[in-house]
C-alpha cells in the first residue's frame, strides 16, 4: 500500500492498460520505421517513463533528450516556451520520433517540431501518452496516442503536480484524478492542463 494513492480520486488509465497502450504504440512505431533508425526523443521530465515503455517494442532507434518549458510557474500557461537543455546530437536528415506524456494547448509541441524542422530534420512525428484535444491552443496533431483524455486534473506516470515546490505523483504506476484537497487553490503552483478538473 502506497500513501500517494490516498491522494487520487480515481484512476483513469490502470497500469495495465498503459502496458497495452505502450505495447500497441512501440508495435505500430517498429513497423513504421522498420528499416530505418529514428531518434527517440525523450521530452523531459514527464515523458521518461512511457518512453522507456514504448521503446521497448522497437528496433534500431537512438535516444535523446530535451527540456523545454512552456510555463513561468504562474497559474496560467505563460504562452512562451523557452529551451531548458537541448537535445546533444545532430538531427539533420534524420527521422525524428517525439515522445510526450501529455501534449495540452500544443505550444511545447510546436515549438520542439519547428526546432527540429528549422535543424533539417527528416521527418518529425509525436507519440503521446495522452493527446487532451479540449486543451488546444496551437494547432498540432499527435499521429500516435496512446489515449485522448478529457479535461481533468492527471497525475501519474510522468505526470507530476507540485506540492510544496516538489513535483510528485511521477512515480505513480497509473494515470488518475487527483483529489480535490490536493490541488486546492492555497496549494496553488497550477499549470494549465493541470488546472482544469471535470469534477
Ligand atoms: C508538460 C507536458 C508537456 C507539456 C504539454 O510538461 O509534459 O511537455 O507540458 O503542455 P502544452 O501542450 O500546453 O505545451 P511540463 O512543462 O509541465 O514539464 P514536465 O514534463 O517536466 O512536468
Ligand atoms: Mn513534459
Ligand atoms: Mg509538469
């Protein structure tokens, strides 16, 4: 028994559904780059954990990483994303897979496609834990999700919320609704597509 689950109202996508989904993805990635060797590219932090989950089911692939950051710690998404650590190889004439846990209003998207293209990259596509369509500021397509998920409050594997300055629920081996208590407003630290529950 862990405490953190005391904390989630309900879960939304069990561990073993994220298995399937993970499994599904990495088969339909293996056969789509069959024959070639992509960059996996790992957003940072949120995405570390599906990931390694969907890379598990590919062949011949690189991994690399990048933070970039959309928010300025406010309430609201800043609208501005800036790069917090850049990816460490060349990603000219290759094909280069980005991998999400969420992609929300699309900014981080945008941005990181655009850096990729303006490099020379090959080709670029998304594949995301969850695609939260609702959340759409810019307009961006993920071309493989693992699930569209509605606007509510997720935390869990890779999604993290802020408590006290220290971002956890990582860690959690599902996707789930926080509870209310939780992200109350005197908790605050919110960032847009965690701001927004259902219920
Ligand atoms: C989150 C998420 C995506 C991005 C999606 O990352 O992991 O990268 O925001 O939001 P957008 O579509 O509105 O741009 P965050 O900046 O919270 O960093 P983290 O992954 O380290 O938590
Ligand atoms: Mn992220
Ligand atoms: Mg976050």
């Amino acid at each position: 028994v862990f405490k953190m689950d005391n904390d989630i109202e309900r879960v939304l996508y069990s561990q073993e559904a994220i298995a399937e989904a993970a499994k599904r993805v990495g088969q339909q990635l293996a056969h789509d780059y069959e024959n070639k060797t992509p960059i996996i590219l790992v957003v940072l932090k949120g995405a570390a954990l599906w990931a390694v989950d969907v890379m598990r089911y590919m062949e011949y692939t690189e991994v690399e990483f990048i933070n970039v950051s959309s928010y300025n710690g406010g309430i609201t998404s800043s609208g501005e994303v800036s790069l917090v650590t850049d990816i460490q190889s060349d990603v000219n004439n290759r094909d280069v897979i980005i991998m999400e846990d969420i992609v929300d209003t699309g900014r981080s998207l945008k941005f990181m496609k655009e850096l990729l293209v303006q490099r020379g990259a090959n080709s670029v596509k998304t594949a995301s834990l969850l695609d939260k369509k609702e959340g759409r500021v810019v307009e961006e397509d993920v071309e493989y999700i693992g699930f569209d998920v509605p606007k509510a409050f997720v935390v869990g594997y890779g999604l993290d919320y802020s408590v006290n300055g220290k971002e956890l629920y990582r860690n959690l081996p599902y996707v789930g609704i926080l509870k209310k208590e939780v992200y109350a407003p005197e908790h605050a630290n919110l960032v847009d597509h965690e701001i927004t529950p259902t219920h």
